[in-house]
C-alpha cells in the first residue's frame, strides 16, 4: 500500500495540529512517497531499534519520541546516534513521529493510562487548543471508583506499568487517594495544574530534583514512574493500526519494536 495513504488515516486519528507548539512531529525521515509492505510502532528510535528495523525489512517507522528532538549538529557516522540515520536512509525506513498530539487527543495515550489504572470521569488537567467548538488538554485527571492509599496506589501503578521500582514525592507517608492526575512522559510543568484541580496524587515521569522540592513545599503527592511507562502505546497504536487494515483491506504487515530502550534499571 501507498505510505502517505497509510498516515492520512493515522492523522485523522493523531491529528499534527493538536501538537505542541515546536513540537517535531510528522515525517522525519525519507518520504512518504512509497509503497509500504512492512510498519513497525516504536517508543523510540534508537541504534538498536534501527538494527530491528532493518532486520524486520520495515518499510515506515513510527515513533512516539521524534528522533530529531533536537537539531543535529553533524551526520558523521563514527557515533551510533549519528550512524542510525544513515542507516535509516540508506535502507529507505521512512521515520513519523506523532508526539505530544498523541498526549493531547481523546483517545490518546493519557486516556489509555486512564483506563489501565481505573481512573473514570476524568477532565484535562490544561487546556491547549480550542478548535470548531472543541476543547482539548494535555494531561488527565479523574476518580477512582474505590479510595486507595497512598501506598496501595504505588503497587497498583507498579504492576498496572510491571515496574521494578519508582520514585515518590510526598510530603506525608500515607494518605487517601481518591482523585488522580496523569502525565505521561515529562510531565512536571503541569503539577500546579494537577494541584489547582484537586489532585491528591500527580503520575508523571522525569521529574527534576529541584522541582520535587517545590511539589512537596506545594503539598503535592507526585508517582514518577518514568518516562518508559509510555512504552504501553507500542502495542495500543499496533492494535489500532490492525483494525484500520481489516476495515480498510490494506495489504501491509503491522509489528511493533520488542527492544526495551528504557535507559534506566533499578538494583
């Protein structure tokens, strides 16, 4: 099948415009020009995951995290971060991106969270965009139907996410947790946010050392179950694209990347 048909139906879901502003999302890498035989969903782009790629003979990769997130200063091939890219062209791997418009859209991957953890009757936790009529945000915040305690939510978030540990900020050893603000990714800048609505527990990730001592200041209870708990859309947007080929009858096959590019272990 033909690339730029195979995004058309992506972006109706994962629209660009619902993106942050400067957020790098979209075509990355190569063309869209092309006929596709083979899709692979990944978190990120890494070496080793462009090592899979080529492997899997991938024709398109997408990626939640853009790969050039920043600018590249060079493209000597004598670094494995630089190396990849080359790689990536010289294999003819087309690289999306669809980022923080994968955070803000319903049906995105902060309502996935919701739905993992049983957070219901949720809300944004910032508003973003005002489109014909519509509202959207980033972050979410709701109820759970049964109060936990702060220690109870811990392990729920640590097996709902199989996590061999997190950190915690909390200005109190234990508390009811009823209503719970998610960020997935880096998501510290909106605590406040999460406080003004009543939050009494903030999931996010990457949260920076000085910050956790303004949250605790702030009286606010924050899980940081790090940045790779988004490694949970790999499998959601395969299945997502599964269905578009079945209602479609496209002719492509569809996998996600089984690399762990988490950069952290826990000992």
């Amino acid at each position: 099948m033909n690339a730029e048909v195979f995004i058309q139906q992506f972006e109706r879901h994962f629209p660009l415009h619902l993106a942050e502003e400067g957020d790098p999302v979209g075509l990355q890498i190569g063309t869209l020009d092309k006929e596709i035989e083979r899709v692979m969903i990944t978190l990120d782009v890494r070496p080793e995951v462009v090592v899979e790629a080529i492997e899997k003979n991938i024709d398109l990769l997408i990626a939640k995290h853009p790969p050039i997130f920043r600018p590249v200063r060079d493209l000597v091939i004598d670094s494995p971060q630089t190396k990849m890219y080359a790689d990536l062209l010289k294999h003819d791997i087309a690289v999306y991106a669809a980022h923080t418009n994968m955070d803000i859209v319903p049906d995105g991957l902060n309502d996935w969270f919701c739905e993992l953890l049983g957070i219901k009757r949720t809300s944004y936790i910032k508003e973003t965009h005002f489109i014909d009529g519509h509202r959207y945000g980033i972050g979410r915040i709701g109820e759970l139907d049964e109060p936990m305690s702060l220690q109870e939510m811990i392990q729920h978030v640590k097996e709902t996410f199989q996590l061999d540990g997190l950190r915690v900020i909390s200005p109190v050893e234990d508390k009811p947790v009823s209503c719970v603000a998610i960020c997935g990714g880096s998501g510290e800048k909106f605590y406040r946010e999460a406080l003004k609505k009543g939050a009494d527990v903030y999931i996010t990730g990457d949260v920076y050392y000085h910050t956790g001592h303004d949250m605790i200041a702030d009286g606010l209870t924050v899980i940081d179950a790090g940045h790779y708990i988004e490694a949970y859309s790999k499998k959601h947007i395969a299945n997502m694209c599964q269905n578009w080929k079945k209602e479609y009858n496209w002719d492509v096959e569809i996998c996600y990347s089984e690399e762990n590019t988490n950069p952290f272990k826990f000992y």
